[in-house]
C-alpha cells in the first residue's frame, strides 16, 4: 500500500484523532484561555470553559496596536489544532518563502471546544458536560482571540471539514472580523440527507452499547465505537485510491483490523459523540449574503461527505458576492475527504488569494 495512501486514511480522512501526527520542523508555543463560566445558545453553562491553542510566528501589530498578521486555523470534527502540523500542510505552507511563512504570520491553532486539550465531557462531567453546537464553538474561539491572544481581526480564516463549517459561521454572524476566508471540505447549509444519516447512526451506536451506562461508563463502550470508527473510516475514504492500494481481500482486511487497532485506544465515547452532535444548529444558508470578505471555498469530488453531484455549491455560491468556488477533480491520487489537509491540492488557490486581499 502506498505511504500516502495509509498517511490519508489514517488520519480518518475527516479530522478524527489527527493531533497525533506533527512535523518535526515547526514547533509550536502552546497555551490556554481560560474564559469562565461559559453559556452555550441553548442556556446551558460550562462552568470554565478553557480554550487550548497552538502559535507558530509573532503577532506584529499596527500603529494602534492592532495585530495585523494573525491566521486562524480551524481543525475538523474530533481533531485538535495539532493536525495542521503534519508534513503534508506544515511542510507546503509554513516554511521560508512559502505560504503561511511563520516568519511572517501569527498563525493561531486552537484545540475547540470539546477538543483536545481544550475543555471537554472526558475531562470529569462525562455526559452531565452542557451540549455545545457550532455557535458556540465559534463563539469560544472569538473570545479565545480577543480576550486571550489580544486579537480583534484576522489576516485570514483557513478551515477544514467542522472548521470549514466554522468559517461560513464566522462569516455570516462576523462579517468584518476577518481579510480573507478559506472553507475546505463543506457546505454551507443544514446537515441532511446521507451525511445526517451516517452521523446519527454513529451517535446511536455509541448510546445503544450496554457499556454506555448512560454516559457514566467505567470502561469504554467497544462495541458502539468499533462502529463509531469503521463509519468514519467510509465517510473519509477515497474511492479511487483505496480500489487500487487495497485491491485484495486480505489487504482490506488487514488494512481495517489495523485501523481499529490503533484508533480504540485512543477514542473517549461521550468525547465524540459531543464532537459529532455539534452541527445540530448548524445551517448558515438563510444569511449568505452577509458573507463579505473574499472567499475561497475548496471542495472535492472524490468526498463521500459532501459529494458534488448534490449541485449544493451551484445553488449557494452565486449568493456570496465575493467567493470563488473550486472542485478539485477524482484521482487514483486524491485523498477523499481528507483532501483538505494535502495542501499540495490548494495552495496555489491561497497564494492567490492572500495576493488579492494584501493590504
């Protein structure tokens, strides 16, 4: 099987349990905003809510004092800021000359709400911790900039999967807050059809395990996330490449066991069963003329989550007046889903994007 091949399923495609890969090269400051008794949308309290992030480069700031050079990026559902550090972003993005130049941005990576090293049900409340949707995670993140970091507007935006989702909040309820925006790998409209489906059969699993116990479980329920993983496994496949890489019965037999393997372990139930039920608020679509701050919005058509053929992108992307909407095409190279953390794919559609929006 090819390296990349298993470096882009590993990682479960769509954000799951990326934090784990980094690149050696850039090492980050890590810290924590602590933001208080924190109340969601719906009315309810997290009693302290705490934002971890990770920084790479320094804020630079203006004759005001405003910081002028700060890049936000937003991880995907059940990963953490630490997946932007794998070789195939870090290393087309941050170094000398290239993109995201750290000796020239302030570039923010936080772990979000119930993310992480950042405030979550595994932490102690298990399922008594306070239902967080996507408001409120953004919600976080704009008080983990302006009361933690000092940062009040943003060079760019560049989310992925969940974050991509995050940006079309950001965009519609914060239209000013940011230069220029980057979603890749979403929609920006109410989560339905197969993509609701093989969610709420995820969140059913975990719940129908008798070890669940209501939340309060000694040992992990499995049984309900051996599910959890082999559902995430198929919303972030890449057709193309895995009918080549795993090509005989054994290989994907072995290739599943493996992945089972290595993701248990490291999997918390209520952890993602939170992570996953988050979108439950999340539909921008009513407000997408808000959207000011030129966009580039990426998808791809190998993505079993946001498959082309919906003809979503069509409907929406001629009502944000300043967006530019790109598909990058099926390959036996593509990456599935998990086309938004290959950089290789896009980065040229950053580069023009920051040289258009430079100040």
């Amino acid at each position: 099987m090819r390296p990349q091949l298993l470096g882009a399923l590993a990682a479960l495609a769509w954000g799951a349990m990326a934090g784990g890969v980094s690149a050696q090269a850039f090492t980050p400051v890590e810290g924590d905003v602590d933001l208080g008794a924190f109340e969601t949308s719906s009315g309810a309290t997290i009693p302290d809510l705490k934002m971890h992030y990770r920084t790479l480069g320094q804020p630079v700031s203006d004759g005001s004092g405003r910081v002028t050079n700060a890049v936000l990026l937003l991880h995907g559902t059940g990963g953490t800021g630490a997946q932007f550090l794998s070789p195939q972003f870090a290393g087309e993005l941050f170094g000398p000359g290239q993109p995201l130049d750290t000796a020239r941005y302030f570039v923010i990576m936080p772990d979000n709400l119930g993310h992480g090293a950042s405030s979550k049900p595994s932490d102690g409340p298990a399922a008594a911790f306070a239902e967080y949707g996507y408001a409120d995670m953004v919600e976080a993140q704009r008080r983990m900039l302006s009361e933690g970091l000092k940062v009040d507007r943003l060079r760019l935006i560049l989310g992925t999967s969940m974050g991509c989702m995050h940006i079309f909040v950001w965009g519609t309820t914060h239209p000013d807050a940011a230069d220029a925006l980057m979603p890749m790998a979403c929609q920006p409209t109410q989560i339905v059809g197969r993509n609701r489906l093989w969610r709420t059969m995820l969140k059913d699993a975990i719940r129908a395990d008798p070890d669940w116990s209501a939340g309060n479980y000694v040992e992990q329920p499995v049984g309900g996330l051996r599910t959890a993983v082999n559902l995430l496994l198929l919303a972030g496949s890449a057709p193309m490449a895995m009918q080549v890489d795993l090509a005989t019965p054994e290989t994907v037999d072995g290739y599943l066991q493996t992945q089972l393997e290595r993701r248990l372990p490291v999997l918390d139930a209520n952890d993602l069963w939170y992570q996953v039920n988050a979108s439950w608020d999340y539909d921008p679509s009513a407000n997408l003329e808000r959207m000011t701050a030129p966009t580039v919005w990426i998808n791809s058509a190998d993505d079993f989550i946001n498959p082309p053929e919906l003809g979503l992108a069509e409907q929406f992307a001629p009502r944000m007046a300043n967006v530019s909407y790109r598909l990058i095409p099926n390959s036996a190279d593509g990456k599935g889903h998990g086309t938004h953390t290959w950089a290789r794919f896009w980065k040229d559609d950053l580069v023009g994007l920051l040289q258009r929006t430079e100040r």
